[in-house]
C-alpha cells in the first residue's frame, strides 16, 4: 500500500475550514520541518485544517455514470465509458489512500502536541469522521479494500484487500463512537468557525452508510436521532425578490393552478425554497437544512469552479455545459399530483413537437431570441406540454427550452435555448437540458474570464436524512404514519401535495420514496450509490436504455453489466501491488 499513501502536505495554502469565516493563520510548506512541527495546539489545528480539506464537496461528475446525467466530453473523466460499459482496469475512478493517510497521520501525530485533551479527543473524533468518510467512498466503488488506520512505511509489505463486511463494521462503528464524542454546535471565534463536523453530521453519515450497507435498522436509528434531536430543518423562503417574482408570474404558463387545485404562492415559494437553499447567503453553515457542509470562500484555489462554470449553460458568461441533465431524469419527476409519473413519448413524436415551436425562434440572436418568447404562446405548444403541470422541482432543477430563468448574473431577462446546430461547438447541451439546480448565480472571478463560485455545499442535507429515514423505516414496518410525516414535510417545503395515505403494498412504497429520493436530490451524486444499492435487476432495467435529444438525435446508448456494481481496480494500482493482481473485481 505505500505506492498509494503518498506524502503529506500539512501546511498547505489549501486549507479550507468548513464554512470558513475568516482565513487560516498557516506557514508555508519550506518553514514545516518534522523536528519542530506537531509540538503545539496550533499545529493541531493546522493538522486538522489538512484532513478537512480532503472533505469531498459537490459530486455531480458520478451522476454522470447512472440514468440522470451525461458527457460526452472524454477529459472530464471516464463517465461516458461507465455509461456504455466500456470500462476497463486502464481506468481510474479514484481508487487512492491519500486522503486516509493524512487523517491517520493526525490521529497519530495529535498525540504528541501539548494541548488540552478533551480538545485533542474532539479534534481526533473530527479526523476519524474524514476517514469514515473515505473509506465509504471507497468500499461503495470497490468493494474490498484494504483498512488502513495507521501511518504505513514507505517500503511497508503491500497489503491484500480486506473482506466488505469488515470494512462496512469499521465505518458504522467508528461514526457510533463519534457521534458520542462531538458537539452539536461549535461557540465560534478563533478557530473553532461554525462548520465543524457535529454530531448530527456523524448521525447523517452513519444513516447514509447503513442504508447503503442494507441494515435498515441502523438506518432507521441514526436518522431517527436527528430528526428527534431537532438541531435541523429544511430551507424556506417567506418571501420572493424581484427576479423570482418575475419568474412566479411567468409560472400560469406552466401551472393550471385553479384546476389542479394547486395553491400558487405555496408552490411558488416552495420552487425557490427549493432552489435557493444552494445559493448566496443561504450557502453556509448557518442553514439549518446543512447538516455537513464543504466550506468554500471567494478567493482563489478556494473555491468551486464547477458549480459555476461546468454546470452553466452556453448561453451564461463561461459556461461550458460540461455536465448536462438528460431527458431520463426529466421523465422521472411526477406529475402535479405528487404520485403520478407521465407515460414516456415516442421519440419521433417529441422531435416533431419540437421542430414546430423551434421554427417560431430560428435564425434569431441571443438577444431577439430573449425578445420572442414571452411573446410565444406556450401552454398551446404540443412541446411545452411535456413540462406543464409538473413537480415544482422540476422547474427548480433543470432548465429546458424555452423556460425564463431570472435570478441570474445574466444582464437582463433570460430563457433557455437550445440550439441542435451548436451542439458540436463544444459548449452546446448534447442532451437539450441543462442544470439550474445548484448552479452558483454569483461568480468570483480569479482571473479574467475565469469564474467560481465561494458559496458553501451541503454535502449532507437535512432532506436526505428524511429520505433515508422514510426508506429504511418502510424496509422495517412499512408505509405508516411516520413515514408520511418524515415525507411530508419535503413535500410541503416545495409546495407539492402531501404523499398518499395508503400504499398497496411495501414494493409500491419503496417505488414511490425511491423516484421522490431521486427527484429531491438529483445532480447532487447520491443517484450512483442509489441504482447500485438497488440490485442488479433495478439498474438493468433503468441503465439499458437510450436517451436522445429534444430534436430527437441520440444522446447516449447506456449498457448496463452486472460488473459495473463496482468500479475496477486500477492497473495502476495493480502494478504496484501485486496482491491485488489476483483480486480484480469480476468482469474486469
């Protein structure tokens, strides 16, 4: 294993606190010497700043291995070939021990600084969190792997891969431990930002894990505590800014309010509750709907280019369309109704419905284009039928032709437009989707022409443990009144109506919290542990399908075999331990 555990750079310009206040007192790396560093508090907390900067932030890049989302652009990473099964060992989707070899460098070198030790206790329980949460990264894509907890020498024997099972206890023990040993909120001031891993943040990953794992009863516990706990809520908004009211009144286009029974201001207010809980001033540790959070700031190197830049569609300053919704996703949101999913349209059919709204726009510029449609009749457009009367989430998450978009540092009005004879330009949405949800709306801009974003990122969000409470506790007593409760109050933040009351039997229950888990947190990067955590049966079935643009032109032709459950070990891996050449994952 010393081929993968690479040096440690404790000091290192780097390192980011979680929701970071104010910036980090640290030495440059030519002042660190192993003689006089890990001697004081302060070198503890510069330790400690290293382990939370190996926190994962956003994940969206994995979502593009399942049925949500797509590139087709081969240097953002092998994600295409996962989709088309043409992975091989040649392919490396992270299979590395660095980040675990600076947490167990912390939880070693710790002990030697002069400090209180209840603090030292604390800042270890914060180093293990990183480490549980590395190692649940790595077993969900490789299933053994070796459990490393210590500081290994660099000519240490190779280690053989460690059973699943084993692996799997390490994690939900050591996160059970945690949660007994760290605080439920942090005083601030020097140091000590609000941001830190609490013990809600090791109840959630512990929820996750086990629902990950299938113990449904573990599952079902650690969300429960949270939830009974109270030190979390989802995001809300009381009130709408200009260019959202803009975008509520635009919305009869899209909703028969009247007819469906549907109270527009709720449902309205809960589109950009929705919405915005990822943006601005709502983007931080201060949002009781995070439960752990990635820190980032405005300033260089730390901060997060992708939500800014490769989300964005073509039509924004810098954005690349890099990573794009596709038309699977866009079927899965329910109808108004809340339980009700839209028969799939003929492909033929849609690109016809298309080519005649899309003839009203030709030949148009950006800015005539942005003139021209709200003069367009849209609820008479057979096209635009597909997106009329549908989850508010929807509308929250991805921006589909034609769709006005206000709060944006776009200068002036703007409405999506997809374009099929720019595609090939580089920048274009192949799939004629692009994401809103998530997208920072502000930039911070490094160097010219180079944005990102500082806002913060709910690695874990209070959402995510209703869901997994609501579906674990479904797999143990099944569809009940909690379960509704847990559910409901999802629905009523994103003014949808509440769940059904009854469910015909636990496979129709686990159905419906499963399409409303992938609809509250799609493009998030929960959806390639969801498909694989659901057997081989299920992602058969939802990755062995073509998905194809608006105008009909084929996206990609996904291809779903059962060795793709698990990621294969690198041949760069491989080549340096020879243990793990016999140990391949099948298929590979």
């Amino acid at each position: 294993m010393r081929t993968f555990l690479n040096k440690i750079f404790i000091a290192s310009a780097v390192l980011i606190f979680m929701g970071g206040c104010k910036k980090l007192e640290v030495l440059p790396p030519s002042e660190v010497a192993a003689e006089t560093f890990w001697k004081t508090e302060k070198d503890a907390w510069s330790g400690l700043n290293a382990c939370y900067s190996q926190l994962p932030g956003w994940d969206g890049y994995i979502e593009m291995t399942t049925d949500n989302s797509h590139s087709q652009k081969s240097w953002e990473g092998p994600f295409e070939a996962t989709q088309l099964n043409a992975l091989s060992s040649a392919d490396d989707l992270g299979y590395s021990y660095i980040d675990i070899r600076i947490q167990n460098n912390f939880l070693e070198k710790v002990e030697g600084c002069t400090m209180d030790n209840d603090l030292r206790n604390r800042m270890k329980a914060e180093s293990r969190f990183m480490r549980a949460f590395s190692y649940l990264k790595l077993t969900s894509y490789f299933g053994k792997v070796p459990l490393v907890t210590s500081v290994l020498a660099y000519n240490a024997p190779p280690l053989p891969r460690d059973p699943v099972e084993k692996v799997q206890k390490f994690i939900l023990d050591e996160l059970a431990e945690i949660a007994e040993i760290l605080p439920q909120d942090y005083a601030g001031g020097y140091l000590k930002e609000k941001g830190r891993i609490t013990r809600s943040g090791a109840l959630a990953l512990r929820a996750r894990a086990a629902l990950y794992f299938g113990n449904f009863i573990e599952a079902e516990k650690s969300a429960n505590l949270i939830i009974n706990e109270g030190q979390h809520e989802l995001f809300r908004v009381t009130t709408l800014d200009a260019p959202q009211q803009k975008e509520a009144d635009e919305m009869d286009q899209y909703i028969d309010f009247a007819a469906k029974g549907i109270d527009k201001d709720k449902f309205v207010k809960g589109l950009f509750s929705y919405e915005t809980l990822w943006h601005g001033k709502n983007a931080n540790t201060n949002n009781k709907e995070y439960v752990v959070t990635k820190g980032y700031m405005a300033e260089k190197n730390q901060s997060d280019v992708s939500r800014y830049i490769y989300m964005r569609p073509s039509q924004l300053v810098s954005g690349y369309s890099s990573l794009k919704p596709v038309q699977d996703l866009v079927d899965a949101y329910w109808d108004i109704d809340g339980k009700t999913v839209r028969p799939l349209i003929a492909t033929q059919t849609r690109a016809t419905n298309f080519a005649a709204i899309e003839t009203q726009v030709s030949g148009l510029d950006q800015t005539q284009y942005i003139a021209k449609v709200p003069t367009l009749n849209l609820k008479s457009a057979p096209y635009m039928g597909e997106f009329r009367n549908r989850d508010s989430r929807l509308y929250a998450s991805i921006l589909f032709p034609f769709k006005g978009w206000h709060e944006t540092d776009f200068s002036g009005a703007f409405y999506y437009r997809w374009d099929p004879a720019f595609v090939n330009d580089g920048n274009e949405s192949s799939s004629g989707y692009s994401w809103r949800k998530m997208v920072a709306l502000q930039p911070y801009f490094s160097d010219p022409g180079e944005g990102s974003s500082g806002d913060d990122f709910p690695v874990i969000r209070y959402a995510e443990v209703l869901l997994t409470y609501a579906e674990a506790r479904i797999q143990n007593i099944g569809w009940d009144t909690d379960v509704q409760t847990a559910l409901n109050d999802l629905r009523d933040r994103c003014g949808m109506p509440a769940v059904p009351i009854v469910m015909s039997s636990k496979t129709a229950a686990l159905d419906f919290v499963r399409n409303e888990r992938r609809i509250e947190m799609a493009g998030e990067g929960n959806r390639f542990y969801d498909v694989r955590r659901y057997g081989a049966t299920y992602a058969a079935s939802v990755m062995n399908r073509e998905t194809f643009a608006p105008n009909g032109y084929p996206v990609v032709k996904k291809s779903w075999d059962n060795r793709l459950l698990l990621f294969p070990i690198p041949q760069s891996a491989m080549d340096l331990n020879p243990l793990l050449k016999n140990d391949q994952n099948a298929g590979y």
